[in-house]
C-alpha cells in the first residue's frame, strides 16, 4: 500500500494544522532575533516554554517542563539561546550537532532527561525537516508500523530521534508532494492514533476474550477493584460477547434479602381483596428461563414436534373450557364440590363450593395437564406417580385428572389431527445476570440454598418457599453471572469462604489512559491522575494495599467542552478526605496541601 493510499481516508485535524502554521512562524522569528527571553513576544514564549498541556506542537502531554525546571531555563537563557537560533537559521538542513547540543544543555537544568520537551521545542523550529511526534517511544511504533504497510522504500530505524523523526517527515513530504509541509504536521499523528486505537481495541478485546472464557468456565466471576475503575463497564461488555438480549442488572444493597433476589412472598390486590402470591425474583425468574432454553435444547427434535401440535390442540381446548365456565354460570363442575371458576395466562383456577376456600380458589398449571397427556397418564394414580408433574398436581390429582380427562375427551371428540410440525431445534442462548457491588449485601443470606446450585448446576435444590406447591429451583449452564465489588468499601461484610469459592475472582485496577482513550470527545486528565496516584504511593495506612483503595482511571475521563476542575472539586476531593477520615489515608498537613493543590 502506497502512503498516499493510507493517507487518502484521513479527515485531518485542521483546527491544530491552523494552530500550529500561526505560532511556529511566530517561534521561529522569536528564535532568530531575540538573545534575550524577556524580549521575546509574551504569548509565544509561554506557549513553548511555560504552558503544560497542549502546546501547539504536540497537545498530548508528552513530558512538559516543571515549574522549577521552567525558572532554571530562564535563569540559563544565555546558554540556550544561540542553539534555538542556529537551529531557526536552516528551515533546508538538519542541525543533527546543534540538536544533540540543546538536548544535553538543557538536560543539565532538568531533574529528569525532558527529551520529549526538548524534542517539542527543536520539532517547532524546524518544521519542515522534523516530525511533531516528539515521545520516542510513539515514534518508534509508527515508525514500525510504516515499515510493515506501506511500500515507500523507508531506511532502517536509527535509535536517534532527531534522525528518525527526519525520516519520518520526508516520506510524507516526498509521498505526498501536493500537500504544503505545514498542511502534513497532522498526518503522522492521525495514522499514530489509528494505530494506537486498533491496539487498544485488539487488547480489550483479547482481555474480554480472555474473561468470557473464564466465565464460561467457572460460570461465576466477580471483578473486583477500587472505585473508578470500570469494573460495571467491563461487565457489561463481557456479557454482550455471551449475548445481546437475555441481560439482567441489579444493584445490592446492605438491605438486600433473599425475598428481594431469589424468591418470596408479594402481597397485591386482585380487587376482592389482599392476596399473598410467591413470586420468583431477578435470580430465580432468570434460571427459569434459561433451564427452559436449556431443556428445551435438548429435547429430540420428535418430541419437540409432538409439543407443538399438543400446543395448538391446547388452545383450542382452552376456548372450549373458557366457554364451559361462562355457560356453566362461572362454576364448570369437576366433583360434586370443586369447579373450575376462571383461567389465568398460565393455569386454570379452582375452587370448592364450601367455605374455607380462598375466594379466587387454587391454581391448575396448564403445563402440568400438558405434560400428563404427553406421558400417557390417565388415571389419579398415574399422576401422582408422574415425577415430572409439580406437587400440586400431585396432591390434588383428584382435580387434575378430571381436567386432564376432559382433554382427552376433547382432542377424541373433535378428531384433531394436525400435521405433522416441521420444527427445528430451539437453539441454546446464554443468560448473563449482572450484580452490581455484590459485596454491599450479606451475599450468603441472600443466596440461601442457591450457593449450593452455584456449584452444582442442573441439580433442583427446594427453595423456602414454594410455587404452587413445588419449591425447585435450577442453575442450569447456560446461566452466567458477573459480580462487581469495591475493594474499598469496608462498611459492610466480606464474602465468606463458602461463598468465595465458588467465584473466580479477577482484579480490576486504576490504568493511565493517557492516549487510549477511543472516544475523541473524551479527554485524560492524565496530570490529575500521576497527582493522586502519588498521594497513594505516599500517604497509604499500612493497613491497606494501594491496589484495593487508589482512587481509579474514570475519575479522570471528562468530555472535551466540560471543565475538569468541578470533577476534581466535588468528587475527587471529597473521597480523598473521606480516605482520611475512614484511617485509609494518614493524616498530615502535607497531605491536607497536597489535595487542596490538586
């Protein structure tokens, strides 16, 4: 591939490219006429030797002169001087001593070797002859890159900035002869961020991979981390590699029960007055339908077919039934005591005349008449022995079998014959429950009985409390679920050995995303970030490891048109003071000047 072919795709950065074409010229002409910094124009000089983030240059904070460094340069001016304007005289030649002799100068007035700064400022006076890359490491990446895709005849890597960096920006100047050298500034830059967001995005992709084959392992994972770190956003993308739609979230709380999560008692109003109904909740509704998925999977695909004939067979004996009810004045007589009053979406509903009964009477599931046709059962007896029938229909197998006798009559009377149903295979789908800090919760008191299911899944384990009479309830394999915990938060209880065992646990901790970031209106305030990450290295109370407290890398990702300082403000601060007061932080009068320069 041609570089001009690389290049073609590229919506170039104009607004930097007007930028930079204002204030190089500027630099250059401060450079060649000024021996003195105080001569030079204010705004110029600040731009290239005080400002700390976006200079003109390069505005991704590749190493910027500290305050202290800023003042040495200036008190050394003398020295610095006759190198920038040497450099500034010759826009046609590389200055490969002269470069070599600012770098050594002015690293004699730095703490650290500044290269990236220094390499900003040289870029800056010789725009046409040098890149605006100005971290050699990035450069070294793009240089990499180009040498494997285009087909431009590009020399070998030189380990020399200065001459690499030239290179560089002759194989655009040469492969792109129509564009001005200032209109090119953007292009290496634009392919580098390519580059970069390909890596990244290969490299969460290889670490979610990663996590969804641990999931589909263990079947329960819990990403654990300090606050900010991305550990719900995370959950979220491992759950869409298992599936798009079958998603549930829920959040735990320290009130959070077993009633609230697995299953338990509702009382609702069904207009005759208060009614106490067990229902399953986020836990057991999920399994249901992902056991469901899963038996029916695995069902032979005759079976399948005979269900779905049987299925058209049952609605139509359900309209039969529901205007035996209406004619029968809402009373269709089963014994000389129990009718059928009414059907439900999934049961008929019976009663008996005498009093006791409650008044919308108990529930016939039309799955349980169902599955009895389907087994051949005819007799009370055979019901009560029938293992695949809930123990309602066990227990009151008097009433089932006269329902179920009725279809049978039913289906003979009225010949129903279908065709056979060509059917496929109900294909198997993952389900992905999402807990989101599982930790806030006592999560043995919330799972119950389920912990034991957790471990052994496909087997019943009984609920304590029961639907219609059948307290199972199954995690089958097709179940996945992901915790989130905040490694911080000592309020509440950690989760027991019993429990913890059953989880793979996975650390998810604060990341410098200083250039990773894929979402362009999205910015790092990666200087914030270095600040509080050492206040971490340096004020942590022996009793806890900076992995499970530093504060993480979302506190430090802010859209572009908003002011950083009000996040700094109103939540960074505020949780590095709580740090100190929960002993997580120790206290001192210099960390207490430390936040409050942040």
């Amino acid at each position: 591939m041609k570089l001009q072919e690389l290049t073609k795709e590229i919506d170039v950065w104009q607004d930097w490219i007007d930028y930079y074409k204002r204030n190089v010229t500027k630099f250059i002409k401060e450079a060649l006429t000024k021996e003195n910094w105080q001569d030079w124009e204010e705004g110029v000089f600040y731009e290239y030797f005080e400002k700390s983030g976006d200079q003109c240059v390069s505005s991704l904070k590749q190493g910027y002169f500290t305050n202290e460094e800023k003042e040495r340069i200036k008190e050394n001016w003398q020295e610095i001087a006759p190198f920038l304007k040497v450099i500034a005289e010759h826009q046609e030649i590389p200055q490969w001593e002269q470069y070599e002799g600012l770098k050594q100068t002015i690293r004699r007035f730095t703490k650290n070797d500044m290269r990236s700064a220094t390499n900003r400022l040289i870029a800056g006076l010789q725009p046409k002859l040098l890149s605006t890359i100005v971290k050699e490491e990035s450069l070294r990446e793009l240089y990499d890159y180009l040498l494997r895709t285009v087909e431009e005849d590009i020399p070998p890597y030189q380990h020399n900035w200065f001459k690499d960096s030239h290179t560089i920006a002759k194989l655009f100047r040469e492969s792109l002869p129509s564009k001005n050298y200032m209109d090119l500034i953007t292009y290496p830059w634009q392919i580098f961020e390519g580059l970069k967001s390909s890596i990244n995005e290969n490299m969460m992709k290889e670490d979610i991979n990663k996590l969804k084959v641990l999931l589909l392992e263990k079947k329960q994972i819990i990403l654990q981390g300090p606050p900010g770190t991305g550990k719900t956003r995370l959950a979220k993308q491992i759950a869409k590699e298992l599936t798009i739609d079958n998603v549930e979230i829920i959040q735990f709380h320290p009130s959070y029960t077993y009633e609230d999560f697995v299953r338990g008692i509702t009382i609702k109003n069904n207009g005759d007055g208060l009614e106490y109904i067990t229902e399953n909740k986020i836990l057991a509704s999920i399994a249901e339908q992902a056991h469901t998925n899963w038996t029916n999977h695995h069902k032979e695909v005759d079976l399948l077919n005979e269900e779905a004939k049987l299925e058209k067979d049952f609605y139509a004996f359900l309209d039969f039934i529901e205007k035996e009810i209406e004619d029968s004045q809402g009373f269709l007589q089963l014994t000389d005591n129990v009718g059928l009053i009414n059907l439900d979406e999934d049961a008929f509903r019976y009663k008996g005349k005498a009093d006791g009964w409650i008044k919308r009477g108990n529930r016939m599931l039309f799955k349980d008449i169902k599955q009895a046709y389907l087994d051949g059962n005819k007799e009370r007896q055979d019901l009560k022995k029938n293992t695949n029938l809930s123990g309602l229909a066990k227990q009151h197998a008097s009433y089932f079998v006269r329902v179920l006798n009725k279809f049978q009559k039913f289906i003979d009377e009225h010949n129903l014959v279908i065709d056979e149903v060509k059917i496929e295979k109900e294909p198997l789908k993952n389900y992905v429950l999402i807990i989101d800090e599982i930790n806030r919760a006592n999560l043995s008191s919330v799972l119950g009985e389920l912990i034991y299911a957790l471990e052994y899944r496909g087997e019943a384990v009984d609920s304590m409390y029961a639907i219609d009479e059948d307290r199972k309830i199954v995690l089958p394999n097709n179940l996945f679920i992901i915790g989130t915990m905040n490694t911080a938060d000592r309020s509440v209880g950690q989760i027991d050995y019993a429990t913890r065992r059953r989880f793979a646990f996975v650390k998810v901790l604060p990341e410098d995303l200083t250039n990773k970031l894929e979402n362009e209106e999205l910015q790092f305030a990666t200087e914030s970030f270095k600040k509080v990450a050492s206040i971490f290295e340096k004020h942590l109370s022996l009793d806890f490891k900076r992995e499970d407290v530093q504060l993480g890398h979302s506190y430090f990702i802010y859209k572009k048109d908003t002011d950083f300082s009000i996040a700094l403000q109103y939540e960074i601060k505020p949780i590095l003071h709580e740090y100190i007061k929960d002993g997580i932080l120790e206290e001192s009068e210099e960390l207490f000047n430390t936040i409050e320069m942040l």
